[in-house]
C-alpha cells in the first residue's frame, strides 16, 4: 500500500502500542544475550501521568529500546507503588462524600474497600504510559501490596530486627494531625509564615534572684502554648549573668503550672541571642528533645501535652490546669486555642513583656509581641502545620546502611551522574538519622510485631511464629500500625524479581545496569534502595544512578496547580504526538539541567516528523526501499560514499552520547543528521540522478535513521520501517543497531561538504540581495576548482542554478563574493541588479539593526536593569540582541560582497 500523503500521529500510535505489546516484544526473551535491566519509579497506584513522569520514563524508554536494538536482553520492570497516605486520603474522602468515616468499619472491612478502589479507579496512570510509548514488560508489572511483595517486605523486616538494625524507640516524630500518622522529614515541607515572637518572665523559685537582681528569668518563643509542658531553661556555661544561678542550682517556678523546672546549661542557648536563656520542652520540639537528653531527662519522662488531633491532654504530672484540657493548640474557627489562652492568662499575671514600638513621630505603642517571618513545617500532603510529637514508633538504624552504598559511589561500583550529586549524596548520608518507618494507617504493610500484656514484643513473619516464640497462653495484639511506603519502595530493584526466592530472573537481572530518578527522591528513595539492596543482595542495586532535573514553566517558574501553570503531557501528545514530546524531552535533557517548556520546540520536532514522513514518500516515489543489509552497500559516486559516511559519524557520535548519558547530544546528532544532512542535502543531491546504486544507498541510510531514530520517536520510525518494504514480519523494535562498516571517505566527504558550502553560500547572497532563488547566474572560480567543480557538474547545476561556470578572471565592476574554505569565487551582479539602489538599502537596513543593537546592550549593560528586571525580561533582552547582533553582521557582509 503506498504511503498516506500525511504524517497521523494518533493513527499509528494507538495501532503501534497495542501490535508490540500483543506480541510480547517487550519481554526479556534472549536468554543467550547480555542482559540489561531497567526498574520504573513506581508510580502510586493514586497517580496520573504528568510532565515529570513523562521526561522520567521518556529517558528509560530511550535507553531501554536504544540496549534492545543493540541485541540485549532487555527488561524495564514496570508496577505501582500503594501509596499508604494518598491512597487512603482518596477512600476517606468518597466515604466522606457518603456521610461515613473510615472509623464506621473495621479495619478489614476498610481496607477491602480500598482494593475495591484500586480495581475500579487505580492505575490508570499505567494506560497513560502506554499512550508515552513505554516499552515495559507489562506482563510482569508489579504492584507493591502483590503477596509476593508483602513476602518480601515482612522478611526484611523480621531479618532487619533480629540483626539489630530496627528497633523500637520513643522519639520525637513528625506528626501530621491532619492525617493522623507519623510522617518523614522528606514529607514536610517548610513554610514561611507570619508569625509572633512573644517574651516572658519565668519567676525563680526559693528567692533566688541574678547578678543584676531579678527574681526571674526572660524567655522567647514563638510557640507559647508548649510552656505548659516545659522541663528546664537552657542558658549557656559562659554566660555569666547566670553563673550564680546555676552554682546555687537554682530554679524556676512555672507560671500557669507551678511546674518547677531546673534551669540546665547546654550549648544550645546562645548568649548573644536576646537574654540567652531558652525555654525547653522536650516533648515538642526536636532541638529541645536533645537539649533533655543531654540534660538527664528520658524519653519515658519527658512530658506529652498533646493528643493526635493536636488538642490539649493532660501531662503525666498533672498540672495543666482544666480550662486548657481539650483545647485545640490554635484557634479555629474563631475559638480561642490553648496558644491565646496561654497569652492572655501570663498577660493577666504580668509575666508578659509588652514588645514597645517607637513611631518616627515619637509615638509610643505596646504589643503584646514581635512580629516574625517564621519557618513553619507542614504536611505536604495535608497541609497542616506538623507537630512534633513524642510517640513510640519502629525505626531502622540508617547510620549503619547507609555506610556500603556510600563505598560503593566512592569506590565507583554506583556511577552517580551527573556527579555534581555525589556531594549532596554524601552529605545526607554522613549525617543520616534513624529512619521512623511506622504510620498510623491502616491501608499498606501491617508491621509484624505482636505485644503481650506484659508490654513484651515478639517480631515473626506469621503469627503462628511470634505465639510460639510467646508460648502457650500469652495473649497477643498485632501492632496496629503499617510500614512506611518508602520501606517497601526501597526492595523494588529485587523483590520485583521474585525475591526472596533465588528466582532465574534474580540471578539474571540483578543488580539493575541504571536507575532513573528525579534528583528529589534522591533521599525518598534512591538512598534506601541502595541501603536495602546492598544489605540483603550484597551487591549495588544499580551500576548507575542518573539524576534528571525538573520540567519548568516557559517562564522558569516551577509548576504547581495552585499556579495554574501546570502542563498535561497527554494534552501535548493530543496536539503534537507522543513522538515529538518524546524527542522534546530527550533534546532538551541535560545531565540534571531542569527543563523549559517550550511550544515552539514541540512543533518544531513535530515539523520533524512530518519532514521524515515526507522524506520517505519521496523515497516511496522514487523506487526506494527498505535495504537487506546491515552493512553499507557498495558505492562509487562522491554523493553515495559521503552519505555512507555520514551514517558512520552519527552512529559513532550517538554511542558515545549514550555511554556519557547525554541524551541531548544523542538526540541531536541524529537531528541533525536526518534533517540536514539527509533529508536538506542528500535528496536534494541525488534528485533526478537515482541510478541503481543509489536506490540501494539510499534505502539503507533511510533504514539507519529509523533505527536510530526509534529510541527517540518508536511509533514513525515503526510505521516507516513496515510501510518501507517487506520485512518478513520484523518490526523495527527488534531489528539490529546500525553496524555499517565503513568509515567516512576523506575526498568524498571534501568534495560533497564543499558543494554544500558553496550552494549555501549562494543562496544566502541570493536572499541578501533580493534575487528570486531560482535566478541563474555565472560564476568566476579560481583555477584551482577545475577538478572539483567538473566532479560536481551536475550538481552544480542542478542545486547552485549556475548559469556559466568560469576560470576566467571576474570582469570589473559589482560583484558578491563568496569565501568557500578559503577560495574566493565572485558573481558579477552588473546588470543583474541596481547596485546604488540595493547599496542604500542594505545600507538602511544595517543602521537599523546597529541602533537596535545598541540600544539593546546599553539595557544590558545597566546592572539597575539587569539585577531588578524579571529574569525572563533579561533574557529576552538578550535573545532580542543576539538577535540583531546577527542580523547586523549579515547585512555588513551583504555590503561588502556588493564590492
């Protein structure tokens, strides 16, 4: 059938998706090739694709067809994460709808619920990476919450806990009240807010008083409510307005409490800062926490004020009084909180400091407290202001993971790329903290402990096990909390393999050859991958590591709903096809740099699809086929053995983009292969000349630029390679990467790039001065072209529309001069033209762009523009004077080729 006169994208990508993964051609099924193994940041079983998951899972798909058409055994395992949080937020939310709550059934009933959700409504993101292209084995995909996977994460666990490294610890956690649960560090996200700096006195208690003769000491803080837990003052050893103080083992009366707390010296307070002495409540605050351990206080003794829902509780000693029991910790709803209360009942008392404002008219004005631009940590997901809480929660001993991945980079086993990241890595994981991996859920991976009543705790992979570990006649209750989703997350380079079985696929596809990830679940999840793998498979999870960077705004600014700036990649590949959105974000990857979105540049690789499309019916037209060979044909003519060097180049310099991980230079070099050299020059140099060793050649360089196109664009350059001729049934997906034999040929290469100097030369001067392209002209060469230009004779005439070609000296007069490698060959414009006339303008023309110019680099050259303009405005300021720059120095040298 021939060809369709126009390039479809949406025909051929939903026919093309569907062919390759009916027949199964994603799956690893060369048993005697290298293998080369590829794991999919999972999404969440919640999710749907965005622009992030598109450049994300472009690069792999690129790498992994790229290894596939090299002859490997490729595998690029595909599945979804069970996102605890966000998928039980989902539930709650549609029972909610219902006028229910997630407490109104039990816990079983709930999360039968929640797979009832996940087989209706989760996963859609999985067809929308079909619709990408992704050439995963999804016969294989994975789930996190699959049987086989919750095998695998409870015998981690058990393993982990038996060898040392998770323990259960009472610490201070990230408490989301919103969600109820324990959340990451790496889940919070940090805020500035408005806020207030209140002062206060705290009375010592027995008469003590300073050494300038005050009975009480002043306190900071901009969360007031927590003094009702607080257990010492903090001042510094050499502040000496408190030495007395603490010689004497002085101390301090609570307000609101009575509470008497010791006052205790830690580095922590600093005596420059305000009056050097810091309130500490260990139970609500992480520094705190350490300044009560340092000073005596256990984590059992420290005092909780808080329940779950960030409301008031009684402390273990009894002494907040009633009216603050049951109060929310701020206001709502316009009800005051235990934070006003607190305020208003020290400012009763006089323990409050008015902060006193002095206007520039003299005005006096107290207030109750200090403005202040606060860091405040929320939720992400939430977004509720996060408590610290002190709580009982499982934790794994990080610090001693994280030291074999860290070996590992070092001594290269896990290559980081970019390696600007290695810095970052190390920081992170030289000051790694204990890992909290419980949460207060119920939808993910029950944590497998039982507690009898005698608060003793037996950790097994059943039941069965931890009642016998009990005994006969102990009663036990399963913790009722999950695992973190990162914990499970972190086994996805094995355990989507079949471990904990010594599985073919285990010994075959571990470790995995790269990981691509974006540079922000560097510590989420790459990190731990690396710990888990190397700990339980002794060996690196991945040889690689590459880090991508963010997809932006045109205008830079990072994307996000509430900025309405937010791209739908599956809106992009409706308007210009999953192809061209593929080669966007390959061209415009960088080794990490974050990328711009560009509509411009999406069209622009859209053009290029419909280019190559038209390039290939011409071949269609002209008796082109597909080629049978791998390696060049045999060729004679000039135009024939440069093209076949042309492959040879851009096969080269592709492979070694590629072992670099540079998709961009990957990209680009096959770009510019295929449009320029190929489609531009080559078809334009063999028109009307198609013998038979040039249908030949040509069928074969049309054959390499679809194979190394397909990593890029899958879905054209399959279409392409099936409608080009007969294949016998052998899709492009499993054809081989050009291997063409053969090296550039110096003289062929000379002759060919010279001809399209030249001819480019000519056009240019054409377009400078006015002439139609097609205007024939004579041309004065010097001497020593004679060869070249008789080689070229058709050519010549065919493309540079040379009307005479001479070796005689150029008559006197008006002239252009062309510079071709040196050679300077002159085209007579007498008569051809109005010399004064397209003097003046060119002329005209040039002071135009000069004074734009100008102008443009004087704004540029203003540090008050440059530093307080938007940086979008700077930049198109200097696109705009690049711009002019260009065009001036064209018109001078259309001025002086007039001679």
């Amino acid at each position: 059938m021939p060809m369709e006169k126009t390039f479809d994208p949406a025909a051929i990508e939903a026919k093309w998706a569907h062919e390759w993964e009916s027949r199964g051609l994603f799956r690893p099924e060369r048993p005697d090739a290298v293998p080369y193994t590829i794991v999919n940041p999972p999404p969440n079983v919640t999710g749907a694709l965005h622009i992030g998951h598109a450049l994300d899972n472009t690069l792999q798909d690129v790498l992994i067809r790229y290894e596939r058409l090299r002859g490997k055994d490729a595998l690029w395992v595909v599945g979804m994460d069970h996102a605890g949080i966000a998928t039980q937020m989902i539930v709650e939310r549609q029972l909610n709808e219902k006028q229910q709550k997630r407490t109104d059934f039990t816990r079983e009933a709930f999360v039968d619920k929640v797979w009832e959700w996940k087989g209706e409504s989760g996963g859609k993101i999985t067809g929308q990476l079909r619709r990408l292209g992704c050439s995963m084995d999804w016969s294989r995909e994975q789930f996190t919450m699959d049987p086989h996977f919750t095998e695998a994460v409870v015998k981690v666990f058990v393993d982990l806990h038996k060898q040392g490294l998770i323990y259960r610890d009472k610490r201070l956690v990230n408490w989301d009240p919103g969600l109820k649960t324990a959340i990451s560090d790496l889940e919070v996200e940090t805020v500035e807010v408005q806020g207030k700096f209140w002062h206060f006195r705290y009375p010592l208690a027995d008469g003590a008083k300073t050494a300038d003769g005050k009975d009480y000491i002043v306190v900071a803080t901009t969360r007031p409510e927590t003094m009702l837990a607080d257990m010492a003052v903090a001042v510094n050893a050499s502040d000496t307005r408190y030495a007395s103080l603490i010689a004497a083992g002085a101390k301090v009366v609570l307000p609101i409490t009575g509470r008497v707390i010791p006052i205790v010296t830690d580095d922590h307070a600093d005596p420059e800062l305000g009056s050097g002495a810091v309130k500490i409540t260990p139970g609500h605050d992480f520094n705190d926490f350490e300044v009560g351990k340092r000073a005596g206080f256990k984590a059992g003794e420290m005092l909780n004020m808080f329940d779950g829902d960030a409301n008031v509780i009684q402390t273990s000693d009894g002494l907040i009084p009633a009216e603050y029991i049951g109060l929310h910790r701020f206001a709502v709803d316009g009800v005051p909180g235990a934070r006003e209360l607190v305020v208003e009942r020290l400012k009763e008392q006089g323990y409050l400091i008015a902060h006193v404002v002095t206007s520039k008219d003299g005005e006096v004005a107290e207030h109750d407290a200090e403005p202040r631009t606060i860091q405040t940590p929320y939720g992400d997901r939430s977004n509720k202001v996060i408590e610290p809480w002190l709580t009982d929660q499982w934790y794994v001993d990080a610090e001693t993971l994280a030291q074999p991945p860290m070996q590992a980079v070092r001594d290269g086993r896990i290559n980081i790329v970019p390696k600007t990241w290695e810095k970052t890595f190390f920081n992170w994981m030289e000051n790694i903290q204990p890992w909290c991996v419980s949460r207060q859920l119920w939808w993910g991976h029950r944590i497998p402990a039982w507690y009898a009543d005698d608060g003793r705790i037996f950790v097994a992979e059943t039941e069965e096990e931890a009642q016998a570990q009990a005994g006969d006649g102990v009663t036990l209750n399963r913790d009722p909390d999950v695992l973190d989703t990162w914990f499970s997350s972190a086994l996805w380079p094995f355990a989507t393999l079949g471990w904990p079985e010594d599985s073919d696929l285990v010994k075959r596809h571990y470790p995995n050859d790269v990981l691509i990830s974006g540079f922000d679940i560097l510590f989420f999840w790459d990190a731990r991958m690396a710990m888990q793998g190397m700990h339980f498979m002794n060996e690196v999870p991945w040889k690689t590591l590459y880090l991508h960077g963010l997809v932006r705004a045109p205008d830079g600014a990072k994307m996000s709903k509430s900025k309405g700036n937010v791209v739908d990649p599956l809106g992009l590949i409706d308007q210009y096809g999953a192809d061209a959105l593929r080669f966007f974000m390959a061209a415009m990857e960088s080794q990490g740099r974050d990328i711009k979105m560009d509509d411009a540049r999406l069209a622009g690789y859209r053009n290029f699809a419909t280019k190559l499309w038209n390039a290939a019916r011409f071949c269609e037209a002209n008796g082109i086929s597909a080629s049978t060979s791998l390696a060049a044909p045999a060729a004679t003519l000039p135009v024939n053995r440069w093209i076949i060097g042309e492959v040879a180049a851009t096969v080269a310099a592709m492979d070694k983009a590629f072992a670099d991980y540079r998709f961009d230079e990957a990209a680009n070099a096959i770009y510019s292969f295929a449009w320029d050299r190929f489609c531009d020059w080559y078809l334009e140099l063999i028109k009307g000349a198609i013998d038979d060793e040039t249908k030949a050649v040509a069928g074969w360089v049309l054959d390499q630029i679809l194979v190394m196109l397909h990593p890029f664009m899958p879905f054209i350059t399959e279409e392409l390679w099936t409608g080009l001729g007969e294949r016998a049934d052998y899709p492009l997906i499993t054809a081989k990467w050009p291997e063409p034999a053969a090296t550039r040929d110096p003289q062929a290469s000379a002759d060919i790039d010279w001809l399209i100097k030249l001819v480019s030369e000519l056009r240019g001067a054409k377009s400078e001065l006015g002439l139609p392209p097609g205007a024939r002209l004579t041309a004065h060469f010097p001497a020593s072209l004679k060869g070249r230009t008789d080689k070229l004779s058709a050519q010549l005439d065919r493309l540079a529309r040379l009307e005479a070609i001479s070796f005689d000296p150029a008559p006197a007069g008006a002239s252009a001069q062309l510079v071709v490698e040196g050679e300077t060959i002159t085209v007579p414009l007498e008569g051809v033209i109005d010399i004064a006339a397209e003097r003046d303008r060119l002329s005209k023309a040039l002071a135009a762009a000069a004074k734009e110019r100008d102008g443009l680099a004087g704004r540029l050259n203003n540090p008050s523009f440059v530093e307080r303009a938007k940086p979008e405005a700077v930049e198109k300021a200097r696109a705009d004077h690049a711009a002019k720059e260009a065009e001036a120095d064209r018109l001078t040298a259309a001025l002086a080729r007039l001679g």
